[in-house]
C-alpha cells in the first residue's frame, strides 16, 4: 500500500509540466500523415459485395452448396418451407384423430378395472 502511495505521488510531481498538443507541430503533422495513409488503406467497395449483402444469408448458403442461381435457391427453399409446414400439420392432424373421448361407459369401465383394495 505504501510502494503505491509513492508511485502515485513520484509519478504527479515528476508529470507536473503541462503538455501543449494544439500547437505542437511534430504532432499535427504525424496526425496528417496518419490519416493520408489510413484513407489510402480503405479500400472502396466493390458493387459486387454490396449486392451479396443484400441476399440472405440461407439463400446465399443454398447458391453456394448447390450452385443454383439465386432465384432458384429461393424456390428451393420456399418448396422446403411449404414441405416442412404440410408435414408438421398431417403429424399434428392425425395425433389429434387418435384421441378417445371420455364417455360415461368407458369412466364405468375404468372404475370397474380398479378395484377399492388395489389403491391401499
């Protein structure tokens, strides 16, 4: 605790002197040349990357294992969507149907097949 107290009190006396950036010219001039080879990095964007994003992610995926254009892939995948949704709703259709309907015979018949002693 005490090393910290005196690195904190060494380091702000030895720091006391004010820097002045805004008119140093060394630093304007580093700056300039940052910024002149920093925009010379950037490279503009080709049209072909701005159309590739405009296309979903799955349809791209789809053009590229298949090799379909994209209007296919699109097709492709609506025809899958369509497929899946029938099959989800014959499966839930048909579970449905299998369904008994309490009646007052079958109750009667549930209680006959349980006898009193068997619950104890």
């Amino acid at each position: 605790m005490i090393v910290f107290l005196f690195l904190i009190v060494g380091y702000n006396t030895l720091m006391n002197e004010e820097i002045n950036i805004q008119n140093n010219s060394e630093i304007k001039e580093a700056l300039k040349q940052f910024e002149r080879e920093a925009g010379a990095e950037q490279m503009p964007k080709s049209p072909e990357n701005s159309e590739k994003s405009e296309i979903p992610k799955i349809v791209r995926l789809m053009m590229k294992w298949s090799g379909l254009e994209q209007k296919k892939a699109e097709y492709v995948l609506l025809g899958f969507a369509v497929i899946a949704i029938l099959i989800s709703l014959f499966l839930f259709l048909k579970e449905g149907s299998k369904r008994q309907m309490l009646t007052p015979e079958t109750i009667k018949k549930m209680n006959e097949s349980v006898s009193p002693g068997s619950l104890l």
